[in-house]
C-alpha cells in the first residue's frame, strides 16, 4: 500500500471510533456521570500528552533542521497561538452548549437539546478537518509518529460520538444519530486527503512543523476549554482528574510500543 493509502486508512479508522462512541450510548442501559467524566478527561490527556510531547518536539524538530537560522522558536510558537486562536475562533461562533445530560434509557429529545446536538455536530465536523491535517502531516514525517496522532484522535473520538449521539437519539430512532456521527467521523480523514491533494507537493519540514504545531494547539484548546470542563460538570470528584492521567499514561504506553 502506498504512503498515502495507509495514512487515509489510519485516519478512516481515528474517525470510526466516534461511532464506536455513539454504540456505547445505543447498547449501554445507562451510562453514569463517573463513566463520563471518566471518558472525557482519559481523552483530554491522550490530547495533552500528544500536543507537549510528540506534536510540539516534532514540530521543532522538523523547523529547527529545515531553517537552520534560530527562529525555530518562533515558527512554533505562531502556529501553536494560531491553532488555540482558531479552535477559539470555532467556538465562539459556534457554541457547542455542553450541558448534554447523563444517558438513562433514552435521553430527553427538547428543542434545547436538539439545537445542541446541531451545534456540537458542526463544531466536531469542523475541528476534526485539522486533526486529520495533522495525522497525515505526522504521519508524513514518520508513519509510527502518525499512529500515535491517530490512537490520540481515535481516543478522543468516543467522547464527542457519545455526545452527538445523546444530542440526537429520539424516540428509539438511531438512523440520525448514526448518520450524524458517521459524517462527523469522516471529517478526518476527509482532512487528510485534503493535506494528501492540496499539500503533499509542497511539504518541507517547516510546512510539516508549522502544521503539526498548529494541530497542538487546536488540540489543547479543545481539551482544556470543552473535555475537562466537561467531565468536571459530569462529577464533582476527582475521577476527571484520575481520568485525564490515565489517558497521558496509556497514550505514553502506546507511544512506546509504537517505537519499537
């Protein structure tokens, strides 16, 4: 398989985990607010640790050997306050309105919930194009780097398919919700084939920093402003907290093994 090929399948396969993330909500009786919080703060660290430790070295990395000139800083500090600048630009106008609920039977379908789930589908179609910009910019690099992006990605897919399935689920109906995730899954790798067709003739190490950085900070912003308040409000103990370092060990873990 080519290259590309096995970047778009990679980056398909991210994607299908917001479907798994929807199945959890269609075949579990009752999802409480533990396992929530649970499941968006393991996320909000697979994302952190993927942003400080792997995207952000890599991005310097790639500049820093490119220019030669001492401003890689610089190069990687830009695209990372752009990426957060524009994952903030994302939410402002598009307010993603958090307060889902917690699942128990089949969630409440109001008008405020539906417009909700409107809401969350385009914001997570949105900020998923660049996330599958940044698996086949990673991946691009180095295919072991792109597979850590993507376990990070795929992780934090579940969360946001379980929340635009509990958005969206009404009277026992699951062809909406599974559309809706399905299209918000493709998104990534619809982002990858965009890097694939429109940058792949341009790629230079700085081309390739500057994208992976940019990526970190979307990806930070995403976890700091939406996951970990998010599963906060789920549980006022400290399972968002256990939550977010378990999900920096095992993507730690992961990494690892992706090495070797």
């Amino acid at each position: 398989m080519s290259e590309a090929g096995i970047i778009l399948l990679i980056t398909f396969v991210a994607g299908a985990f917001t479907l798994l993330g929807a199945a959890v909500v269609f075949f579990t009786r009752q999802i409480s607010s533990t396992a929530m919080a649970l499941v968006l703060s393991f996320a909000s660290g697979a994302m952190i640790y993927i942003s400080f430790m792997e995207l952000l070295p890599e991005s310097l990395n790639l500049i820093a050997e490119e220019r030669g000139d001492g401003l890689a800083h610089v190069f990687l500090l830009g695209a990372f306050v752009f990426g957060a600048l524009c994952a903030a630009v994302i939410d402002y106008f598009i307010p993603q309105q958090h307060e889902v609920g917690v699942v128990d039977g089949s969630p409440p379908a109001t008008e405020k919930m539906a417009r909700a789930g409107m809401f969350i589908f385009i914001a997570i179609v949105v900020h998923n194009l660049p996330e599958g910009l940044g698996i086949f910019a990673a991946a691009s690099a180095d295919i072991n780097f792109g597979l850590t992006v993507a376990l990070a990605m795929a992780i934090h897919n579940v969360p946001e398919g379980m929340v635009v399935a509990i958005t969206t689920y009404k009277d026992g109906r699951r062809a909406k919700p599974i559309l809706y995730t399905a299209v918000a899954g493709l998104a990534q790798p619809l982002g990858a084939l965009l890097g694939i067709l429109l940058l792949q003739p341009f790629l230079t190490g700085t081309v390739l920093g500057v994208v992976n950085a940019t990526v970190a900070g979307i990806m930070v912003y995403i976890s700091l402003d939406a996951l970990l308040p998010m599963a906060k409000a789920h549980d006022e103990a400290h399972h968002a907290i256990a939550g977010f370092f378990l999900g920096f060990i095992f993507v730690a873990a992961a990494s690892l093994l992706f090495a070797f």
